[in-house]
C-alpha cells in the first residue's frame, strides 16, 4: 500500500456525534443574539466548528481506555508518575508540573520570573501568553522574521524569529530580559513552523547573554514533522526524533495538552532550573493544586500521557499535515487570498486583503466569520485587530493582519467535511462586496475578542 498516493484519514471511526443543519433565519437570529461574535454562539447551532484546534480534538480509544487507568490519590498518583515520564522522556527537562491548561502554565511561569519593566522577546505571542506578559506589567516583544509578516509571502519557516533583532535586543537591554521564548508552530503568526537552524540559532545568543530559553510547545508535534519534511538533513529522522532535539535546546516549555497533547484538557510547565520550578510550585500549590496533579484529574494525566505518544505517529502527521494543505491549495486555486503557505493546524483567511473595502478599524475579520456562520454555519475566528490591537493603555493599534483562522480539530472531521468548508469559502468569498464593517459596542479591558459585542457600521 506504500506505492499509493491518497493520503487517507489513519483511524476507522468507533462513535459519531451528529452535528445540526439550522435555516439561514435561525443562524441570522443566533448571530444577532451573539452580538456579532462568534465567541458568543451556542456551539449547537454550528455545523462545522473550526474555532479552534484547542481541546476540541477526538481522543483514541486507547485514550478513552486509559482514563479507567486514572489514580486519583490526592498525593503522588500512579497517573502522575506515568504522565512525568512520558513529559520527561520527550522533553528531557527535570522538573515537570501538570497544569489544568497551556495559559496556567503560562501564568504560573510569567508570575514567578517576570518583574514589572521587563522584556519577553518571542517570535509572536500568542493571546494568551501576550495578556500573562502584559499582566506582569511587562512587554511582550513579537520578532518574527519579516517574511513572517506578510501573508502572501511564501517561506518554509515563516515562523523563524529573527535572530539579529533578537541579538540587537540582548546586546542592548539583556539587563530586562529574563527569559526568551520560541513559539513552535507559530500559531499567532499562521501555525508556522520553527526550523532548527533557528532554534539552535536561538541557543546560542541564550548561551551567550546567560538567558534561559523556553518554547511555547503547544504544537512540538507538528513543527517537528514540518522540519522533517522542509529541513535539510532532517528527512531520514523521526518526529520523535527531531522533537527531542528541539526541546533539547530549550531549557524549559509551556504546553497545551490541547493541542498537540491531543486531549480535551490538561497542560504542563517543564523546565530544569531548580529555583524556578521551586517558585513556580509553590504559586502552582495556590491556585492549581498539589504538584502531583496540577488541576487536573488523574484520569486526564492518562489521557495527555497516551496523547504525547500518539502525536509523534508518522501516519497522524502526515494526514494532519496534509489535510490542513488540502483545504489551503483548494482556496488557493479559487484565489482566495490565504496566508501563506499552510500552516500546520488552521488555515488563515486574509480578510484585510479579501475586505479591501472595509478598513481595519471596522474589523474585516469579524464580518468575513460573520458571513461565513450565516452562509454556511462555518464558526473560524477573528485573528486581528480586534485580537491584537487592543493597547495595555486603552488604545488601538492596527497589527500587521487581519485574519479570520479556521482551525482544524484533531481527528475529528472527514475528508467530505473540508470539501464543504472549501465550497462555501469560496462562496462567500464570491460575495464580498456585500460584505460590511462593524464597530465594537461593549468590550472588555483585556482579551476582549472572547466576550466583545459588536454592531454593524
Ligand atoms: C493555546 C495556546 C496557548 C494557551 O493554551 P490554553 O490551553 O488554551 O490555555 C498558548 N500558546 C499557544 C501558542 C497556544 O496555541
């Protein structure tokens, strides 16, 4: 079967959920009600849900078995020593803390290293991490490379940071820099990859300035199969492999074990400096739970630790990789504007250029997921000005684009499933001139993309 070129979905499918089909009126009652954001919809009432790729994944059966599996002892669980080997024998670090999510880890680390004034460079925060940085009163410096800035730019990893700002950085104000992170895949920045090359690259300026150096992991798998397939040298290794040596360069991450954890819930922080994970415990003890199971239950330390295997699968990669490539090259051919190339977990729809007509200020993104909820009952999300361009100060800024990303879950949805998203892009796309702007009529201080409401200009 090796000769063969369909790349097929590598599971058969055990138990199914039905999804609901709704009337145009009710998803136009449901949108108004939602107050324009899609974050606001009752997920019943979408078809096909790519808001995100975040804990929305389908678990194996080997997953579901092992949640039997879970100790939940309050102290020292069988599940935890199981899920810190698994986490210890990817990542190498020594000390692993389970977390109840990616943003508590992130909290957690940002909380106990961060000083108000600092700098955290990063190739782009993603939204979550950004708020953890800017709660410490600190600065979330984003310095991806330049091509990773341009949608239409094509570049096998646009999700690079770029390294002689990141040098310029430590050579001038190293003294309020207490760590450097490394997003993999980028997902504020597409869910583009990081190459080696540059992680090494990283590594050294670390060495060099005396800075530990923590990746955001959340998708370690994903990069790792596209530095498999893109890097020179890389191809004859495994994911696991070329996993392995990307943490091996870091000293420490953050994960969501809704990602590439392929788990509803659960996260993690692991890092090898002792005083840290000292500091980052005792802040875990306050707010998570004991250091054995970090907010989450026993059984879902099972479910993470089975999921960190199953990720690293050749055969799931390779299906995850090329199914998310499959939706992009059919917008492409029917030139809808997409960022490029494809990114690992979603594909990003460029709003800003498709709505040329709406400025950015009267959000593209929120109109281009509007439509695409009433036409289709798709649910993608805002990546853009209303996402990113809210100051620490109040004010707004425009970022560098605006995108609406349509995330795909894990093992969930067929090959039939894209072909329809694919239609009706292309669709509503064909009817962007009557596409208008919105203004914001409530909003939050903070995060505000969550829980903003929204009225058309
Ligand atoms: C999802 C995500 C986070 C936060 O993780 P949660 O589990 O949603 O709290 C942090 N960084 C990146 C890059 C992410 O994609």
């Amino acid at each position: 079967m090796e000769h063969f070129n369909t790349i097929i979905e590598p599971f058969r499918i055990k138990s199914v959920e039905a999804i609901k089909f709704t009337r145009r009126e009710e998803r136009e009652a449901a949108l108004r009600e939602a107050g324009y954001n899609v974050f606001r919809l009752r997920a019943e009432d979408v078809l096909i849900d790519l808001l995100t790729d975040s804990g929305t994944g389908a678990m194996s059966a080997a997953q579901w078995g092992a949640l039997m599996q879970g100790d939940e002892s309050y102290a020292g669980s069988r599940s935890y020593f199981r899920f810190r080997d698994v986490v210890s024998d990817l990542t190498g670090y020594r000390h692993v803390i389970p977390t109840h999510q990616g943003r508590a880890a992130e909290r957690i680390l940002f909380h106990s290293v961060l000083e108000a004034g600092q700098i955290v460079p990063n190739n782009n925060h993603f939204d979550t991490t950004r708020a953890n940085v800017e709660t410490e009163k600190a600065e979330a410096r984003d310095l991806v490379i330049p091509e990773g800035r341009v949608p239409s730019q094509v570049h096998p990893f646009k999700g690079n940071i770029d390294l002689a700002a990141l040098g310029r950085a430590l050579e001038t104000e190293g003294d309020r820099i207490p760590l450097v992170m490394v997003t993999v895949t980028n997902n504020a920045g597409g869910g583009q990859p990081v190459s080696l090359e540059n992680l090494r690259g990283v590594r050294r300026l670390c060495d060099r300035f005396a800075k530990p150096f923590f990746l955001d992991a959340c998708r370690f798998a994903e990069n790792a199969y596209f530095i498999k397939k893109r890097e020179e040298g890389q191809g004859h290794r495994t994911p696991r492999e070329i996993a392995r040596e990307m943490f091996s360069l870091a000293d420490g991450c953050t994960m969501s074990a809704k990602k590439d954890g392929l788990a509803n819930i659960g996260g993690f922080l692991a890092l090898n400096d002792d005083a840290w994970a000292d500091r980052c415990r005792n802040l875990l003890i306050l707010t998570e739970g004991f250091p054995t199971y970090g907010g989450l239950a026993g059984y879902d330390l099972e479910a993470v630790a089975r999921g960190l295997e199953e990720v690293l699968e050749e055969s799931y990669l390779r299906y995850r990789i090329r199914s998310t490539e499959y939706l992009h090259e059919r917008l492409v051919g029917a030139g809808v504007p997409v960022l490029q190339p494809a990114g690992g977990h979603a594909v990003y729809l460029d709003a800003r250029a498709l709505l040329s007509h709406i400025p950015p200020r009267q959000y593209p993104g929120i109109s281009l997921a509007g439509a695409l909820y009433l036409e289709a009952g798709i649910r993608g999300v805002e990546i853009g000005t209303v996402m990113f361009g809210l100051q620490p100060d109040g004010t707004e800024r425009i970022p560098p684009m605006d995108l609406v990303r349509l995330a795909i879950p894990r093992r969930v949805y067929t090959q039939s499933h894209i072909d329809y998203v694919a239609e009706a892009v292309i669709a509503v796309a064909g009817m962007k001139d009557r596409l208008r702007g919105y203004r914001i009529a409530k909003a939050p201080s903070v995060l505000r993309h969550f829980t903003a409401i929204f009225e058309p200009v």
